[in-house]
C-alpha cells in the first residue's frame, strides 16, 4: 500500500494556520503551558500545532481554536451556507427538509 503524499499546498496552509495560533496565543499574553493545560492537550502537541504539522488530532485543533475563541469564526468560515455559491446550490441540489 502506497502511503499519501501531503500537497505542498496543504503544507504551507498548515504552517500558515499554525503561524497564525501562535500570533493569536501571543496577542492574548498566554504561555504555551497556559494555553496546553486549558485546552487539556501536551505542550508538545500544541507545539506541532503551531509549528503546522500536519497529523495532529482534529480534536486538539478545535480545542486550542476554542481557547482563543475562533470557534464560531471558523464554523462561519466552512458553513457553505455563508456563501453566495453555497445558498444557490443548495436551493437547486438539497431537498426542502435538508435546507435551513
């Protein structure tokens, strides 16, 4: 079995968002022991998060997400709904009792 080669794309998306944690985590003036400990996760985890390495849990994402509170930015961010694209194709693809 062939094992899956991560795109350099996601490569770079992971380190960006990971860049990004760590900007967030310095704004709010949290250590990496703070932010561990509240977000119930390994300061060694936190530090793959926030290096963008890819394989971390999803679960410990959200939870650091959480922490710095982009949950609801980032359910905004996918919810296909939000979009122009999303609305119409959702009035054309989904049946009436799937549509919000």
């Amino acid at each position: 079995m062939s094992q899956k080669r991560t795109s350099p794309k996601t490569q770079r998306t992971a380190k960006e968002i990971g860049q990004h944690l760590l900007t967030w985590r310095k704004l709010l003036g949290l250590t990496a022991e703070q932010v561990a400990e509240r977000a119930r996760i390994s300061r060694n985890t936190l530090r793959k998060i926030e290096h963008g390495e890819l394989g971390v849990g999803f679960e410990a994402f959200l939870d650091v997400a959480r922490l710095f509170g982009l949950s609801d930015v980032l359910n905004t961010a996918f919810d296909p709904y939000e979009t122009d694209f999303g609305r119409a194709g959702a009035d054309q693809i989904l049946p009436e009792h799937v549509r919000r």
